[in-house]
C-alpha cells in the first residue's frame, strides 16, 4: 500500500467520523452530549485539515503519490 493510498484512507476515516459525530449531535436531546459530540466533530474536522495539508504536501514532494 503506497504512502498515498494510506493517507486517502486516513482523510475518509476522519470525514466519516466527523460526519457521525455531527449526526449524533443532531440526533441527542441531551445538551451535554450534543456539545460534547459537537465539539467532537471540530476536532476531527481540524485533523481533517491537517492531514488534508499533509496530502498535498505528499503530492508536491512525491508526484507518483498524487491521485488519479
């Protein structure tokens, strides 16, 4: 599995636990719960950014990572 392929795997592992955590968030009463998985969801959508930074900086350096 090349560097390029993880980190692809890596980003749609985070958006997809971003995206429950905003379900959860919508789904609860509970107003503790809603902003902790609120709050949740902000730090896998920071991550989200990073390794989206990551990746790009990955297809700079290492054209053949790129995706096609």
């Amino acid at each position: 599995m090349t560097v390029g392929t993880q980190m692809q795997q890596a980003i749609a592992g985070v958006q997809s636990a971003a995206a429950t955590m905003k379900s959860f968030a919508l789904q609860t009463e509970d107003k503790a719960a809603k902003k902790d998985f609120q709050h949740l969801a902000k730090t896998f959508e920071d991550a989200l950014k990073v390794l989206e930074g990551r990746q790009s900086y990955i297809e700079k350096q290492e054209p053949q990572y790129k995706e096609q």
